[in-house]
C-alpha cells in the first residue's frame, strides 16, 4: 500500500506541476472530488481494516506478555526485560501513507463540501472589472446564492435567487468551460441590450451616466474616463477609454449559439437575449472580453455571485465588499 500511495502522490504532483506551468488546464474542482474520493477510500480502511488490525495485534502482544510473565513469576523470576509499552505503541502507531491520505479525509472533504456549495476563493486575473475590481484582488463567490448545484458537473438542483442586472457574476466561459470569467450581468432574459457609441441601453432605456475623475491604472500608467453608471438601481463605476473605436472588431467576434440575435455595426452592437441566458459586460468597457464578443452565458454556466474582497495584498484598503 505504501508504493500505491508513493505512485498516486507523484501522479498528483506532475498533475499539479503542468497545471502550474501551463502545460493542461486544470479542473480544481474535479480534482477535489477524486481527492475526496480516494481519500474517502483510505479513511474507510484504516476505520475498519488497518486499525481494528493493528489493536488486535496490541492487544495480543499485551496477552502475551502477560502470560510470559507469568510464566517467569512461576519459576521464581521477577525481573523481565523488556519494555511492552514501547512495542504496543509502534504497532498502533499509524503509518504515514495512511496519516496522508485517510488522516486527510476530514479537512479535504470539508473544503470540497464548503467550495461546492458555500464559497469559493476566486483571484482576480485581469483588468477587465476595473474599477470595481483590480488584478490581484482576492474575492469569494456565494456559491448558493442562485441555487444549490451539483460539483463538477454544476446541475442546479435547487433554486434560490435569479440573476438581477447589476450582479458581479463569476461563470464558466461559454467558448471554454474549463476556464471562470467574472462580469457583470447587464442583461437578462428576454432583454434588448445596446451598446451604441459606447452608450448602454436597455429595453430602449439609456442607462443613466454620471462623469467623475479620471482613473488612473497604476498598472497601465494611463488615465480613462470614469462614469457611475445606474444600471437601473445598481449604481457602479464604469472606465471608458476615448481612444478606442465603439465598434467590435470582426475578426474577434467568435461564432456563438443564438449569435442570430446580435446586430454589429460601426457603432456598437444591439443583442436580444435568449431565455435562459445573460447578457455580460465587464466595467472596463474598452478593455473586457465580454457577451459582445463571445455571446451569452447559460444558466448552466454559472458558478456564483461574487460580493466581497477579502484580500489584496498590495493595497489592504480594499478589503472589503463591492457592488
């Protein structure tokens, strides 16, 4: 078993390895759940194989001891060398390749369980929610807030809230479900969003824009036009650069289901959202990857609401929650 174990834990190590390196991407998730697993497997045996072994073979050792000292009592020898206690302890002691993988169990199926349906730590990678959020943020995503689902496979078995506009939603990337996105929903169900010289309008609705001080990226060294947006009751601040076009470029429009629904021009882009799906547009308006290049979000596709910073290790002032 302790070769077993040696082979899983370097399987797990190389896997680790090229997921650090870039060499696959990882599914983290999918990776706690066989880690909860095997572990699982483990902790049922050392319960109810190894531990009632090694207990037995204790207690033996004490039966035979006692009656070897008997024995020698018998024949008038009072003095035995020999210390049992010493032997009883190694032989209950457990061994390391159960002391890392069914010792393990308990911790390991907590953070699964609590990841799955409670909160998720998330890292923010890119700047496409500033100012709401900058690279390097560490944030937490309520998991149950839109409903209870099923890890890996991410079936949602019990309802809880809908998506509202407004929400910072983290999601599995349409193109690409193995990688999280963060965005924010500007559009729902059954929606008609635009995006018109870099002017949103809902429903016919234009969304409310007020002008503040430029925002200077410390990253980029640049200055952007700053607005709060009201995102119909959701207030929130918007960067804008002046210097890009308004339109999408065609070439990095990708080929989407429901992209019937979408209008391009020169100026922008007007969307009708399908049922089911969402609308999502990062608040670095000339600098997100969002639903006017790749589409619309599933509901399948989402993981959680994200609400709170609760670390930044370059700036601690930003702990901290968000809208």
């Amino acid at each position: 078993m302790s070769l077993i174990t040696g082979v899983l834990y370097a399987a797990l190590l190389a896997y680790l390895g090229g997921w650090y390196v870039g060499q696959w991407q990882g599914n983290f998730s999918l990776l706690l759940f066989v880690l909860t697993l095997v572990t699982l497997v483990y902790w049922l045996a050392e319960r109810y194989k190894f531990q009632p072994e090694r207990e037995a073979a204790a207690a033996k050792l004490l039966v035979e001891d006692e009656a070897r000292r008997k024995q020698l009592a018998s024949q008038g020898i009072a003095q035995v060398d020999g210390n049992v206690s010493q032997a009883r302890e190694k032989l209950l002691m457990q061994p390391w390749w159960l002391d890392w993988t069914a010792g393990l169990f308990p911790v390991i199926c907590a953070v699964f369980l609590m990841r799955s349906f409670l909160f998720e730590p998330f890292k923010i990678p890119s700047g496409s929610m500033i100012p709401t959020l900058l690279v390097g943020d560490l944030i937490l995503v309520n998991k149950f807030h839109y409903g209870i689902r099923l890890p890996v496979i991410n079936k949602k078995i019990i309802s809880n809230h809908e998506p509202e506009r407004g929400d910072v939603m983290v999601f599995r990337y349409p193109v690409n479900p193995s990688l999280d996105y963060i965005k924010r929903v500007v559009g729902l169900p059954g929606d008609e969003i635009a995006y018109i010289n870099k002017r949103l309008t809902i429903n016919g609705t234009p969304i409310e824009q007020t002008p503040l001080a430029e925002f200077y990226d410390e990253d980029s060294l640049k200055y952007s036009l700053q607005y709060s947006e009201n995102l119909m009751g959701v207030s929130h601040r918007i960067l804008v650069d002046k210097d890009r076009p308004p339109f999408v470029p065609p070439q990095a429009i990708e080929d989407f289901p429901n992209k019937e629904n979408c209008r391009y021009s020169g100026e922008g882009v007007v969307c009708k959202v399908p049922p089911g799906h969402y609308f999502m547009m990062g608040d670095n308006r000339d600098n997100s990857q969002d639903s006017r290049f790749w589409g619309f979000v599933p509901d399948e596709n989402i993981v959680g609401k994200a609400f709170v910073i609760w670390m930044n290790f370059s700036d601690f002032k930003r702990i901290g929650f968000f809208h």
